[in-house]
C-alpha cells in the first residue's frame, strides 16, 4: 500500500515537473550556453557506446536471421527484417537504455548531491527557480538529441547487418541486394515512429532521473541509492512505454 | 587585513531599499515525533543585528531555514517584511541571503562565477558591473587570489567567506548568517564583524546571526537571543550577558573548565 503510495506520487510530482519546465521553456534563448553543454554532454558520452552497440545488434540480427533463413531461401528478405526491427524497435529502446545508463545516473547523482550539499537550498533562497537552471536546459537537450542518436544508431545497426551478410558464408548477400530489401519493405512511416518512440523514452528518462535527484533527502549515502533507484525506474519506464507507445502507433 | 573594509565606496546595497523587519510568533517545528523548536516567538527591527546563540542541536540553523522559507512551520508563523516567509512570493518582493553553515557553494563552478550567478541570473548589471561588485566582494574577504579556484580547492574557512561574499553580492535586505566566523582566524572573524556591523549602520540592513562568537555578540549586537532545547531561554540587549539570572545560560556562555569534576563523569551519574 505505501509502495503504490510512493509509485503514484513519484509519477504525480514527475508530471508536475515536466509542465514546470514547459513553463520555463521562454527562458532557453538566455540559457543557451546551458543548452548547449547539456546536448554536447549527451552526444558525447552516449554517442561511442551507441555506436558500437547497434553495430554488434545489426551483426547478430543479420546472423540470426541468415541461420533460420537459410533452409526456407528467404534470405533476400534480411535487410528488411534488420531494417525494421532497427528501426521501429531496437535502436530506439537501446539509445534509451543507454542514456539512462550513462547521461540519466550522471544526471542524478549530480543533482542529488547539489540536493544534499545544500546548493539546491541555495538556488531556493536566492529565488533562482533550480527548476529553471537545471532542469529545463537537459530536457531541452534531450528532445533535440535523443532522436539524432537514434538515427545514428538505425544507420550504424543497418550497416552492421550488411557486412555480415556479405561475409557469412551460409549467407553471403551483397550489399546492393541486402540494402535493396531493406528499402523494399521499410516505409518512412516505420522510421519516424522509431524516432517518436525514441523522443519519448529520452524525455521519460531525462525527467524520472531529475526528479528523482532533485527528491534526495538525507546525506551522501542515500545519493548512491538515488542514482540506482534512478537507473531501475528510467528501464521499467521505458518497457512500459514501449508498448504504450507501439500500440499507440499502430 | 590591516584597515577595515572600504565599503562606503562599495557598490553593494546602493540600490535604496528599506530594511525589512522579520517576526516570528510561536513557532514550533518538529521532524517526525521529534520537536525541535518549541513555541518560539520574538521579532527583529528593521536594521537591527540579531544574534542568536546556543548549543549545538539548540535549533539555531532549523529557526534560519524557516526565516528564508526553507522549513514550513509544524505550528506559527514567520513573517519577513509583514508577508509569509513560507510562500514562494515572499522572496520575489524581499531580498535575503542566507549564508550557509556549511558554505552551500555551487560546487561545479568557480568562486567568480558563484558570485556572479545571482546577477546574471537576474539580469542585474552588465558584465563589466558584475565584474566589478564581484572583484569588490572578494577582495573585501581578502580572497582576490581564489577567484578561478573551484570549491573543492578551498579550505574551510575559504569557502566560508565565499559563502559571504556571494551573499554581499546579493545586495540583501535581510542578511541570515550560520555561524560566519566559526571556521575563521580571530582576525578574519573580527573582519567578518566589522562588515556585518558596517552593512548595518550604512546600508540599514537587517541582520541575523548564528553564533558562538561571544565577541562577535558583545560588539555588535543590538540584542541577544539564546536557543536552548528549542526554547528561547534569552532575550535582551548584550550588556545582560555579563550576569545572566539562569544558570544555564551563564554556563553555556562562561564555561568554567572544572578537572576535579568533569561534565561528562556528571552525566554518568
Ligand atoms: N531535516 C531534518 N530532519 C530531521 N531532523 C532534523 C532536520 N534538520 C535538523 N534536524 C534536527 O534538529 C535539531 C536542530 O538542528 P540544527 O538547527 O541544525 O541545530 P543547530 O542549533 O546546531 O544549528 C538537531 O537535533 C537535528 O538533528
Ligand atoms: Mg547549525
């Protein structure tokens, strides 16, 4: 009982914020340096891994698909089984795992520990909004971002799934064929609803992470336990979303 | 610091502004089933310097978060300027600065720049202004040299003064300081005196402060205020603290060190 107390009135206080921002949104012109930083820092340490990651998931939905493909000779169909699931699904779910990995934990443990060295208190009594100056920029950067990295990670994933095509002896499909059925079958509509998903995961996480740092109570110890609590919410949110939102798009 | 402060010449406070007073009436605060302040009430003028002292755990720093609108009374009510120091509006009409006990400097930024972030987020001045009351801040603290060094680089009573530089930048009307001169050498302390003694006498503002200093109390107090087990035991002028009438207080004021009868065998008993 006092568990679903806590789960709603952590999802209340995390909508609150979000329209708080929104509120603060006028102001973004003056912060843009803020901006900026926070875009920068996003594509900066999610960019490498996000790269890597969707590579190796090309590879291996390619070699999965090549290995169950083979006996039926669909193996012309491989580019739009790897396109798709890129596309509409994993490269979205997977840029959002790893923002809240990397960029969420960061976010929150930088803002608990401004909670719990009292700097937010300070912000407060200098009748500077911490709202304003610490949340509304990340958020910003997050809509701008997530959506770039999650191109990046479709482009990186199809290409990966294209050399293993080619040099996978049980499948062997040149690049031009492999490319050609991924076009084939793959609308511009599956994209865009991949980057809709991904916009929404990136903003979920960005604000689950902050309310959850800038709600810290207590000393050092329980800035560790913020930043877990942080990372396991922004996962759950994401599969929960995930479904929403796909149904939604149907 | 050899001459006292110039702060006549200072850009701080030139705005006009009139000193704020603050009340508190029957205040009470408890954490849980844990009362820490119990049934305050006293009111500090306009332009008055209030010192408020007692034991550590007293309530002292509780009673300063209330004033700026941090703590929400669990009974009562504190007025800075005849408005509610618990709503948010309060601190959009009435400048107040408080300085941390523990500093509360934004760690991730320079000392330069944790001055200049209360004008530039306010937009006061130009950055050429800014830079000008920052660099008068801090020399003022005698901290010119700290001004590229990030927090982490400062000693403790560094950060103090920081913390009360960032806080002059604010040009307050209603100044709250967490025991300033506690991590600070004598003379650094009697500095810190003499600036808060001199903000008030010519920029009339509104002072209260946390401490254990006695001399700090002595000299530039306008009255005393003493915090014991979350009561107000003491209130008057400084000159009362020679011979205080309770006990208590005269202890906690004149400790006498006694080895044939220490104070921690006589809690075991
Ligand atoms: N947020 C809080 N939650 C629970 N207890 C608190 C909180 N803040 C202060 N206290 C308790 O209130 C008492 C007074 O604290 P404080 O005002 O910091 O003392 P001091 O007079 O030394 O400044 C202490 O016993 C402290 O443990
Ligand atoms: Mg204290």
């Amino acid at each position: 009982m006092r568990q679903l107390n806590n789960i709603l009135e952590g999802f209340g206080s995390t909508i609150l914020l979000l329209f708080r921002s929104i509120g603060y949104l006028p102001s973004l012109p003056r912060q843009f340096g803020r901006f900026v930083e926070q875009c920068y820092l996003i594509g900066y340490t999610t960019l490498p891994i996000v790269a890597i990651l969707s590579f190796f998931i090309g590879s291996v939905l390619a070699l999965q698909a090549g290995y169950s493909m083979q006996n039926f000779g669909a193996k012309q169909f491989i580019g739009s089984l790897v396109g798709l699931s890129m596309a509409r699904e994993l490269g979205p779910v997977m840029v959002a795992i790893l923002l809240a990995g990397r960029v969420g934990s960061a976010i929150t443990a930088e803002l608990a520990s401004m909670k719990v060295y009292q700097e937010i208190d300070a912000l407060v009594t200098m009748n500077i909004p911490p709202v304003r100056m610490l949340v509304m920029p990340r958020l910003a950067a997050a809509v701008v971002m997530v959506p770039v990295l999650a191109i990046i990670a479709n482009l990186v994933g199809w290409f990966g799934g294209a050399i293993v095509s080619k040099y996978t002896n049980f499948i062997s499909i040149d690049p031009p064929a492999y490319f050609a059925a991924l076009r084939r079958f793959m609308e511009f509509k599956d994209v865009a609803n991949g980057l809709i998903k991904a916009e929404v995961f990136g903003l979920g996480v960005v604000l689950v992470c902050c309310n959850i740092g800038l709600n810290t109570r207590g000393g050092p110890r329980e800035i560790g336990a913020s930043v877990t609590r942080a990372v396991v919410t922004s996962l759950i949110l994401i599969l929960v979303l995930d479904y929403f939102v796909t149904k939604a798009l149907m | 610091m050899a001459t006292a402060p110039d702060v006549t010449r200072n850009p701080f406070t030139q705005t006009e502004s009139p000193a704020v007073g603050v009340t508190i009436e029957n205040l009470s605060k408890s954490f849980g089933t844990f009362e820490v302040l119990k049934d305050i009430s006293f009111a500090v003028k306009p332009g008055e310097i209030f010192v408020l002292m007692g034991p550590s755990g007293s309530g002292k720093s509780v009673l300063l978060k209330h004033i700026v609108g941090l703590e929400m009374p669990t009974a009562g009510k504190v007025t800075v300027d005849r408005r509610d120091a618990a709503a948010e509006e309060t601190r959009e009409h009435v400048r107040m600065a408080l300085v941390f006990q523990a500093g509360a400097l934004f760690n991730s930024i320079s000392v330069y720049d944790n001055l200049a972030l209360y004008p530039r987020e306010h937009r006061i001045g130009n950055e050429a202004s800014i830079r000008e009351k920052v660099m008068h801040a801090l020399q003022i603290l005698s901290l010119e040299n700290a001004a590229q060094k990030f927090p982490s680089e400062l000693s403790g009573g560094m950060k103090k003064r920081v913390a009360i530089a960032r806080a002059l930048v604010m040009e307050p009307q209603l100044m709250l300081y967490d025991e300033p001169t506690s991590e600070l050498d004598p003379v650094m302390g009697a500095t810190i005196s003499e600036i808060i003694a001199t903000l008030k006498d010519q920029y009339h503002v509104t002072t209260i402060v946390v401490s254990h200093d006695r001399d700090l109390a002595l000299n530039i107090a306008d009255r005393v205020g003493i915090l014991m087990g979350g009561r107000l035991v003491f209130l008057g002028p400084p000159s009362e603290l020679h011979e205080p009438k309770d006990p208590k207080v005269a202890d906690f004021l004149h400790p006498k060190i006694d080895l044939q009868n220490p104070r921690f065998k006589q809690l075991e008993t």
